[in-house]
C-alpha cells in the first residue's frame, strides 16, 4: 500500500493558513502582582503587561482614560491658535469658508463634524470633495478655482491636505487663506498653507498624536466653540462623528482616541443625530449592557484646555459596576462603518452628509437606506474583484513572491472605488505588501497599496516618487496614480525596495497571540473580566488566546465560505465542546482533525440566550504533530494497544512529506500525512479507499499511534 503518495489517490483540503505565531511571554508572578495592586484579574494584568503596561499608574491610565491628565491641544499643536483666529475673523466678517474634504468615512464624518460645527457657531461654510472616479484623492486646482469663483475667503481641508502643495499654492496666489488639517503622513515639502494642523507634526509623547482626520477636525471644532463660549448642544454630535470616524479609520484607540471613544460609544445609542439614529436602525446594530466602560464619561463635554479631575478605578470585573448600554468598536468597524465607506467608493459623497448634517429623520432613513443599498452592491463587487485579482496572482505571480517580496496587480475594468478593499483581502492571503489598481485610460493608472507590519507603504511610495504622479499614505496604506508606460519600472523599484526591508520570514502573516487557555475556563465571567480592555481597536487589540490540540468535532460551510465548526478538549477525563466560526477560511475547509487553535472570543446572542464563541484567527498542526512529520522519532516505527488489539505504527518517506501509517494485525494499513483530512484505508494502494480521518473511529487511533511513537522515542 506504499507505491504512491496519498495525495494522488485523494482530494486533500487546501494546507492550513501560513502564520507566524508570536505567542507573549508569560509572566505569571508579575502578573499576579500587578492584579493585587490595582484590583483587577491575573489574566487582564497579563493582557495588559504584554501591551507594555508594567506599572500601576499606566494600568490606571489604561482602565480609567478619564483619570488621564491633558495638556491644552494649544499648547501641543503650534498652528491651532492662528487656525481659531483665522475662523473666528472669518464668523465675525462673515466671509465664505469652504472646506474640501475625503470621500472616506473619516473624511466624510470630518467634513459633517466642520459643517454641523461651524454653521451652529454662525459661518457661512460649505463643502466640496473630489469625485473618487475623476480627480482622486485630495484637493486639486479645480475645487481650489471653483472656491475663489464662488467668493470663498479661507478653505478649510479635512483628512487631506498635507501633500497639496500646488494647489494650495495657487489658493494663496488667489489671495485665499487656508487651513490644512490632517494626519497622513508629512512629504519633504509642506504646502504654504496659513496654518497646518496634523498629529504627525507634533511630540511623539503627545496623547493627541495618534487622533486620525476627525480627531483634528473635532479638537479644531471644540477648541473654536470653547473659544467662543458656544459649547451647549455641540459636544456631543461632535462626539458621535468623532467615533464613527475613528474606528472606521482605523485609528489607535490610545490617548485621547481611548478616552473619546469610550465615551462615544456609550453615547452613540442615544445620539440625538438623526443620521446616527438612522443608520443604526438600518444596519440592525443593538446597544448592549457589555461593560465598554463602568468608569465611562457620563456628561456632555470636556474642556480640552484643562486637566479632568482623576478618579480611580474600579474592579472591572465587579459585579456591581454599571454596564450602560453601548456599542463596541466592531459595530462600527463591520456594520456602520463599511456602509458609510460604500458610499465614498461607489456613490455620491453627498449621501453620507446630507446623512451626517440633517435633522429630519426622514431624509436620514432614505439616505442610510442609499447607504444600506450601494453597500450591497460594493459587496458583491469587492467578491468578483477578489476572485479575478486571486485567478491572475495564482498564474503569473505566485511563483515569484519569496523573490519579490511584494505583489504589483494592474488590471483593466476594475472598480478603483473598491481595489483597496480587495489589496487587504490579498494581504491576508498571500502575506506580502499589495499594490493593486486599474486603468483610467490607456495611458493611465490608479491604485491602492495595503501592507504588513515590517514594510512602510508611504516610504515605498518616495522611493517610487520620480516614477508616479499623484501619492500620499501613512506605513499601512497609501494610493498612487502612475503613467502605464511606468508600470514595469514601477514593478522592480517596489521589489528593490522590498527586497531591502523585508526578510523571507516576514512573508507569512504575523498573530499576536496573549496566553494560552484551556476551553474549560471559557466562559461569561472571562468574557466580563476583558471588558477592561474595551474599546479595542488599533494598538490595543483584541485579546487573543490559544489552545493546543483541540479536536474538531463538526465543521461545515455557512454563508459565503465562512467555516462554522465545534472543537473540543479533554481535561482530567472530562470532555470540554465550545462552538467558533472561522470567517472567510472556506479555503481550509476542511480542517484537520487535531490542530492548535489560536482565536478571540465572542458573545453570540440568539433566541434571547447569550453564549461566549471562538472566532479563529489561527490554526496550526499540533506542535507535538508538526515535530513527527518534520523530524520523525527514532525510531520511527513501534508497536502499540488499542482497544485490546495489538497495531503498528511509524513514519515512512512518501514523495516529499513523511507518512504515518498504522497497521492491524490482519494487515489493513491506514495511512495519512500531515494536514490531510482524507487518508488512505486497505492492503494495498490499489483497493484502498479513502476516508475521512477526522472521524472519531480514526481520529483516536491516531492518536494512540503518535502516544506511542511520543513514549518511544
């Protein structure tokens, strides 16, 4: 039964995800000291003392944002007192402001944030933002003639700007005062704006460093009212677009992004937007008791020139801390975000602010249904994308990619609206940095770059510069536009620069993975305990936890290619099942019966019930698994008990990949190789039939067999 390798009698799943698991050191001691100190779990102070807290003043900064002590944004951004006077002169004079903004949901709710802002303060304030299709990201010559045209005084840029240079110039030259206020990243020349707000041009030590464009725009906003006396009924609307934005955007919820957000969220169910209001009961998000905050700001506003007053934590995991009703960031990353976003990708920027800036709740219901719509329709686009780029990478460059150390992907007839959706999607896939666009014209492309942690897109885009014409980006993301003729140029000046920062083992996708638990302690009072952690996003992630050598009890296929399995574990004789869902993997399908599962938890809410879930991020062969078949024991074959009858087992060499093989003593052979799901049953090759081995009948065969090789070798 051993002429030819099992994989030319079976159909084998695709391999597993190839990760790379960076599991945190855990340290158990410290850890349980740091609890006593500061009145919290020993698994929330190990979560925290891997996200760099070691102290119980940072922890209480960390649980308790409120407590944090803020300097006045005027003293952090050298151009905000100029910026108010500009906006104040212009209020007083009634001069015309414009603002141009982006057609992203940062850009969008930054422009609705301005707009509500300034027209209740009394100025007369309109938009602009380029169409997606035919100008690109950015203020252009075009927007800036058209504001002069119309008797425009002083422009207003949100989530843009920074890169503008000749079209602020020329704003300038037409005697326009501008304010830019952004927050990608700074070019080799700043723009001759008046005034330059951006989070990247102030202290690294600053909390308002990681704010995204709506931070600024909302610390520009308040900071004018508070200016001008004018804060009643403001705060809060800024505060709703300041969270929306944030999370979508993808922002760091650190700083002052933590403590903003945390209020935000427990706002947002009963936001008085009518937008917010509309958009919520449209995407069927539910507020839920979930403890995002017991120490959550329960007032209106903030003054952002003096310190709150401290105040110290309580337990989170106390039973008796009020759980008010909020959202969590996923409602926003994954329902109301991508709606707003579809917008700016395939539709009419307008959409989202008429949305954003009406009081009537019936013009807010019809566009969050515009936006319910054309999000269905980017869906189903962003999948026929995906599935075309997946078709063209497999054939001409998957090959090359441990050479290349980054993928180039130009196709025509593609929506450019959406081609950086689909470069994550790629990302994810293939673990290298994306450039992926498409064809305006025959002489002309536009594209999007994702990328992973080790490589800087905004810096592979100036090392490109002299090749591409319009740019910009931070290190996870950027867009570009280039002439056709520099497509191949541009294709090795990228692989020249990956090949420079990237080494072969930054090629597969990196978990971060906290601690390692067993399913018998996953429950609702380990749900409640990580709340403290709440709102996660950016630089302050999810926990992730892992468990080795879990069995995989059911699995099947459920929506589009999402796996939907049970997985269980035995601790002292006693068997331990808990249900997960493996989003997009239907690649994987099926899984092997024994891996490690690495995964973040879950509430799921049905028939009234509420149950704790795994969502799997990672799985991988056992390790105990993976060190037999790379480095079969010696020696390699042993005989063993099983259910009272006698077997052997032992690895062959098999084509490339070792082989287990076990065998009865009336000569049956089962034989498998590693991350197969269909193994090989019978005498011989030629009669043998296939079988699902993740059968418990099999499964625990396998089983004894490796004990056995384990104990022998």
């Amino acid at each position: 039964m051993l002429d030819r390798p099992v994989s030319e009698l079976s159909k084998p799943r695709k391999r597993l995800p190839d990760q790379r698991w960076q599991i945190y050191p855990q340290k158990p001691e410290f850890a349980q000291n740091l609890a006593a100190l500061t009145n919290i779990s020993p698994i929330v102070s190990q979560l925290l003392i891997n996200r760099g807290m070691e102290t119980p003043e940072q922890v209480q900064a960390f649980l308790n944002p409120e407590s944090l002590v803020l300097p006045s944004p005027l003293e952090d951004f050298p151009d905000l007192a100029i910026s108010l006077e500009l906006l104040q002169n212009a209020i007083a004079s009634q001069t015309k402001i414009a603002i141009c903004g982006d057609y992203d949901a940062d850009g969008m709710t930054s422009t609705a944030l301005l707009l509500r802002s300034l027209r209740t303060l009394g100025a007369q304030v309109d938009y602009a933002i380029p169409s997606r299709m035919h100008e690109g990201y950015g203020i252009n010559k075009r927007i800036v003639e058209e504001f002069h045209s119309e008797g425009v005084g002083l422009i207003l840029t949100v989530d843009n700007g920074i890169s503008a240079f000749e079209p602020v110039a020329r704003a300038r030259e037409l005697g326009l005062a501008v304010i830019i206020t952004d927050h990608h990243d700074i070019p080799q020349k700043l723009p001759p704006a008046n005034a330059i707000l951006n989070p990247k041009l102030i202290a690294e030590s600053s909390p308002y460093r990681g704010v995204a464009g709506v931070g600024v725009a909302y610390i520009l906003a308040v900071s004018l009212a508070q200016q001008l006396g004018e804060t009643k009924g403001l705060i809060q609307p800024m505060l709703a677009l300041f969270t929306l934005g944030t999370i979508a955007d993808l922002a760091p919820l650190t700083g002052v992004n933590r403590r903003w957000v945390k209020r935000g969220l427990q706002h947002l169910p009963k936001s008085n937007l009518a937008g917010i209001q509309a958009l919520i009961q449209v995407a069927g998000v539910q507020a839920r008791g979930d403890g995002t905050g017991a120490q959550g700001h329960r007032g209106t506003g903030e003054r952002l020139t003096a310190p709150s007053s401290p105040s110290s934590p309580s337990s989170p995991s106390s039973p008796s801390s009020p759980t008010p009703k909020s959202l969590k960031p996923e409602d926003i990353g994954f329902r109301l975000g991508p709606r707003i976003n579809a917008i700016g990708r395939i539709g009419n920027p307008q959409t989202v602010i008429e949305l954003l800036t009406t009081d009537d709740m019936g013009v807010a219901l019809e566009r969050a249904m515009q936006c319910e719509q054309i999000n269905a329709s980017r869906q189903l686009m962003c999948e026929q994308i995906e599935q075309e780029a997946i078709a063209y990478v497999e054939t001409e460059f998957v090959a090359s990619l441990q050479q290349d150390r980054v993928l180039i992907v130009v196709q025509p007839n593609w929506h450019h609206g959406v081609i950086g959706i689909v470069a994550s999607r790629l990302v994810e896939r293939y673990g290298v940095p994306v450039f992926i666009g498409t064809y305006e014209d025959e002489g002309h492309i536009r594209g999007s770059a994702r990328s992973i942690p080790e490589f800087h897109v905004f810096e592979a885009l100036e090392y490109c510069h002299d090749l591409l014409g319009k740019f910009g980006g931070h290190k996870a993301a950027g867009g570009f536009s280039l002439a056709a003729e520099n497509l191949q140029m541009l294709r090795s000046r990228l692989i020249e620069f990956a090949n420079q920062c990237l080494e072969p083992q930054h090629l597969k996708p990196l978990l971060k993975i906290d601690a390692e638990v067993n399913l018998n302690h996953i429950n609702q009072q380990l749900y409640q305990q990580l709340n403290a952690l709440h709102p996660c996003g950016m630089d302050n992630p999810d926990p992730v936890f892992w468990t080795p050598n879990v069995q995989v009890v059911e699995q099947k296929i459920v929506g589009k290619g999402h796996i939907k399995l049970t997985i269980a574990q035995t601790i002292d004789n006693q068997e331990y099942k808990i249900k997960a869902i493996a989003w997009r993997w239907g690649d994987y399908f099926r899984l092997p019966p024994r891996v490690d599962v690495a995964y973040k938890l879950r509430e799921n809410y049905f028939n009234g019930n509420t149950t704790i879930e795994l969502e799997l991020i990672g799985v991988r062969l056992p390790i105990q698994l993976q060190q037999f078949f790379a480095s079969p024991p010696t020696p390699s074959s042993t005989t063993f008990e099983y259910n009272q009858r006698q077997y052997t087992c032992g690895f062959y060499k098999n084509g490339i990949e070792a082989e287990l093989r076990i065998k009865n003593s009336e000569g049956k052979v089962l034989a498998m190789q590693p991350g197969h799901i269909i193994g090989l049953l019978g005498t011989n090759r030629q009669n043998a039939k296939e079988v699902d081995i993740s059968q418990p009948q099999y499964d625990s065969i396998i089983q004894a067999a490796l004990q056995a090789l384990l104990v022998k070798s």
